[in-house]
C-alpha cells in the first residue's frame, strides 16, 4: 500500500537554514547583552521554535516579557536576512516534483513563524507544495500532534497512508504523536542520539532515498 501524501518538516530537512538563524540568533542577543553563539551551537538550539531558540541561545530561563522584546527584535532582522545564506537542499525541489508528478500531496509542516515558512516556499518551492503551516496562533508546536492531525484534514487523508519526513528528535516524537511513519534524513540538524522504532521509523540519506521509500508498494 503506497502513501498518500507527505508532510516535511522546513530547517535541516527542505532548506538549509542556518548561516541565518545563527546570524538572526546572534543579533538578537547582541541586542540585550548575552555572547554570540556559533552555528554548531545553534544547529542544536534549532526544532522547538523561536521562543526556545532564544532561551537555549541566551543560555538562562527568559521571562515572558524579556522573551517576547527578543522574539520582536529577532523576527525584525530575520525578515529582511531571510535568504541570505538560506538555500534548499541539493536535490529536494525534484524529490517533490517526482512526488506530485506521482499522484501524492505534499504539505510542510515548521515551528518557524508562519510568516517566514510563506516567504520561503514561495521564494524556492512556489507550487510545489500543497499547503505550508508555520507556527500560527490556536496550533501547539511540534512535537504535539495538532499540525499535523490539521494538515492531513486539510490534504483530506489518513495518518496510515502519510509519511512524515524530518531530521530531528521533534520531528519523531511528532510522527509517533499523530501516528504517522517517518523518515530521519541525515543532511539535516540530525540529533545521532534519536531511538529509531524498527519496522516503523527509517532514515535516508539522499532525496532519491525518500522517493523510493514514498512510493513503496511494500508496506503493509
């Protein structure tokens, strides 16, 4: 039984984010005093949102006042720096022109503000996805299931017959949340101490990887 449709996760798994999270990162906490952070450091800060982000890069508990002054300045520099280091990964605009040239939907699924998810699939996937939820007000983040259950409503299909493509530890905890099989690719921000569930959960190491698995005939 083959899939349906698709659903992929956006930083380290679509698109290779972070030179600009990392500089978008470092600007904000510039902005009220703490040390810059680098990009290794930032690649395991990145999955839970930007609100996490700036807590795990200013290396203390925020308060909610003083996190949302950061997120305000941190979504003002990363609105206009958005691309300038941002690009897909080599391989992934044919993976999902292969998958709706065979028959699947395809949807994205981010904790990165909705806003900066549209900009981006319009700027490198424009139609080539079916729909795109960032993180948007009424919908809890990954890795609770609530995107993901409202995505495959929307596509109109059935978590048995969707696959969950992503690179992190949110990203599985998410598919087995909303019941879904998954696809760790090993491009991304992938966290090596994730626990695969045999039989249930693989992983990929090429776009072509994720293609064949998709379009499987095998799985029961």
């Amino acid at each position: 039984m083959r899939y349906d449709a698709v659903i992929f996760d956006m930083d380290g798994t679509v698109l290779d984010t972070l030179g600009d999270l990392t500089a978008t990162l470092n600007h904000a906490l510039s902005e009220f005093g703490y040390p810059p952070r680098t990009a290794e450091e930032t690649r395991s800060f990145i999955g839970n949102g930007v609100r996490m982000l700036l807590r795990r890069g200013a290396g203390e508990e925020l308060g909610d006042e003083k996190t949302g002054l950061m997120y305000k300045a941190f979504v003002e520099y990363y609105k206009d720096h958005l691309t300038d280091k941002t690009r897909p990964y080599d391989g992934i605009a044919d993976l999902l022109k292969s998958l709706r040239e065979a028959g699947l939907r395809v949807a994205l699924l981010s904790n990165k503000a909705d806003f900066a998810v549209t900009i981006l699939c319009r700027k490198f996937f424009d139609g080539l996805f079916d729909l795109y939820y960032g993180e948007r007000e009424g919908i809890p983040r990954k890795p609770d299931p609530a995107g993901a259950i409202a995505v495959m409503a929307e596509l109109g299909v059935t978590p048995e017959r969707t696959l969950y493509v992503g690179d992190s530890g949110v990203d599985l905890a998410t598919a087995h949340a909303a019941d879904l099989d998954c696809v760790l690719v090993g491009w991304g921000y992938l966290n090596s101490e994730v626990e695969l569930t045999p039989g249930r959960d693989l992983t990929a190491q090429t776009p072509e990887d994720v293609l064949k698995i998709a379009l499987s005939e095998d799985r029961k």
